[in-house]
C-alpha cells in the first residue's frame, strides 16, 4: 500500500467544476480521483477550511486557514505524525514538499516582454519576483519536481537554479470523451475557437488580427467562436469588421459542447504552460493551431496531428490559418484529424499519474 499526501488549499475550489475550473484545479481534481480509484493507494489531503466535498477513498485533514506561516506548521506537524512514500504540493503559493509546477514563472513572463515592457513588469513585479525565489531556494535540496512541460522545466532550472535532475516532465492528460474516432461533422464553413477568457496572455488579440488578415487575403468563408468576457477585444472584432464573423461566449459549464461545435481550436498564448484545452479539442477528433511557446507543442508533429506557429512572427501565424482554412474541406484535413485523436489517447490522467509516481521510484 502506497501512503500519498497532498498539499493543498481550497478543496471545494478544485472540485467546483465547470466555468469556476482553472487549469490549476482540473490538475489537482483529476491527480485526486485517479490516485483514489486505487486501492493500492492511500490518499491524505491537507487543505484549508471544512471541505463538503463527499469523496470515496480520501482522507481529508483539513485547518481553519489563517495565513501560510501557521498553514505550514500546521501540516508540517500532521506530515510528522506518519510516514508517507509520496507527498505532492499542488499550489506554488504554498511550497512544502515535492511541488507540481504548471504555471510559467513571473521573471519568465517578464522575460517574454518585448523591451522596455520587461524592464518596466520586472520593476513592478521585483517583490513577487523575490518571494518565487526565495520560496524555491528554501525547499530541500531533496525535492522533487514534477513539471507539465518541459518548456516549464526548462524555465524554473534556468531563472531558479534547481537541478534538472531532480525535475521531472509528466505531460498532462484529458478525459477521454470517445472511445474510437467520432465521426468528424464538419460546419458549412470551417469554425475556429479560441479560449481567451480575460487574459492577454491568452492571445485573444492575436487570435482576431489573424482573423482579421486571413478575411483581408481573400479566405473569408469562416465563423469564429471566442470563449472570453473582455469587451476590448470585442469592440476589437467590430473595428476590424469581424463581427457578425465572431461569436463571443462567456465561461462554458460544459466545455465539451463547444470542442465539438469547432473545426480547429487555436491557442495564441504567449506564455502557456501546458494548454490543456488543446489536448481536449484533439481528443474530439479535432486538428489544433499551437502556439510555439505553448507546452502542449511537444505533443503535437507539426503538420501530422496539428499545427504549430512561430509566436515571435505575426505572418507564420497567418500563415497557419490559411493552411487550416484550405485543407479544411480535403483528406489531409481527415487524416489530421484523426492523428489528433490518437494522439490524444496517448495521454490520459493514468499516464500522468503512472509518470509521476515512477519519478519517485
């Protein structure tokens, strides 16, 4: 029997679902049920607060939340009472022991920015900066460090100078929506989407002044779909005369239905540390366009079971649009297609977990 600990902050979060699901809690809900579906494991959660979520096979210890300082010595006696083979933290606000890492690091964003912008986030941004390091330089030589992509490993090696010994990539996974290759229902005209929601690092700019190229070059038979609540970048589709092109959606409670409503999913993300959304879009039969900064890129064969575009240059962007655009209604497109899929089944929650567990032995 294998003894898990994990660390982590607001259970109910994580299990809320829909609309309310960050990247950060579909991680730690799906490394939870799949850990408790084995009975040769058993799983401890620290977290904050009186959780109400019901789950089969967990042990939950839970602490009236007050500030990290006392949230740490509080697990940190708890962990002393028993011995177990594998503890995870799960929230980089909060660094026990053997963190999961799956977001891109603030001197990284800063680095990505365009001079002086950098310069000028870095300044801003020297306290939070600090904090990330000295969180990191505190830990244990002995940690582990289970990074989503190594795009991400490569940024916490270099700006926190862990060791890439002890930093292990396990891609993520996504719930498998089909069995077997569904069948491809095609739009009249092919539907890109985008997953903006209020970020501009989520490229909901870039996505529409692609669009916007891509109808100006004379490929203009498409529908856009755009799942984001900020309304700059919808008076930025009306100014550019894509309006009755696009459709802006709020947060989907079942985010299932809109994979399925697309053709192609685009992720423009300038800083992405994974891009799980592509990896679902994919296991619904679906080719994606991926940002080249995007973790997921490792995942995807350029041209075979998707695209992948320079994020440094606007014209290799557009560029992948179109090819989209005129290999949509060909087999190419079908067999992408089905590329995609397969793919997809490669990488299951399972898989994940089955990594991250040999990355202990």
């Amino acid at each position: 029997m294998k003894k898990f600990a994990i660390l982590t902050f607001d259970i109910d979060w994580i299990f809320a679902g829909g609309a309310k699901s960050g990247g950060a809690s579909v991680v730690s809900k799906n490394l939870i049920l799949e850990l408790a579906q084995n009975p040769n494991y058993e799983v401890t959660i620290f977290c904050k607060g009186n959780p109400q979520t019901n789950i089969e096979n967990i042990n939950i210890v839970n602490f009236e939340w007050k500030n990290l300082k006392t949230f740490a010595q509080e697990v940190e006696t708890e962990l002393e009472k028993n011995h177990y083979d594998i503890i995870l933290t799960t929230n980089l606000e909060y660094l026990n022991r053997n963190p999961i890492i799956q977001s891109q690091s603030f001197i990284h964003r800063c680095n990505n920015e365009i001079f002086p912008i950098n310069l000028i986030k870095k300044y801003f941004g020297r306290k939070k900066i600090k904090r990330q390091k000295t969180q990191f330089q505190n830990l244990d030589k002995n940690n582990k460090y289970i990074a989503v992509s190594k795009s991400v490993k490569d940024d916490y090696v270099k700006n926190f100078g862990l060791n890439p010994e002890n930093v292990y990539v396990c891609h993520l996974g996504c719930k498998e929506i089909y069995e077997t290759m569904p069948e491809v229902k095609k739009n009249d005209f092919i539907t890109f989407g985008c997953v903006a929601n209020n970020s501009i690092n989520k490229g909901g700019h870039l996505f529409l002044l692609g669009l916007f190229a891509l109808n100006l070059i004379g490929c203009s038979k498409f529908k856009a779909r755009i799942i984001s609540k900020n309304k700059i970048l919808k008076t930025v589709a009306n100014v550019l005369g894509l309006g009755k092109k696009v459709e802006f959606l709020p947060p989907q409670e079942n985010i299932v239905d809109y994979y399925k409503s697309l053709d192609t999913l685009v992720l423009p993300s300038k800083n992405e540390a994974f891009g799980l959304v592509v990896l679902e879009e994919m296991s619904c039969g679906k080719p994606c366009i991926v940002s080249s900064t995007a973790g997921v890129a490792e995942i995807i064969n350029n041209k075979e079971n998707g695209l992948i575009f320079n994020r440094n240059c606007f014209f290799s962007f557009v560029l992948n649009l179109r090819k989209t655009y005129k290999m949509f209604k060909t087999e190419e497109y079908n067999r992408m297609s089905l590329k995609a899929f397969e793919t997809s089944k490669l990488y299951t929650w399972k898989n994940f977990v089955d990594s991250l567990i040999k990355s202990f032995e």
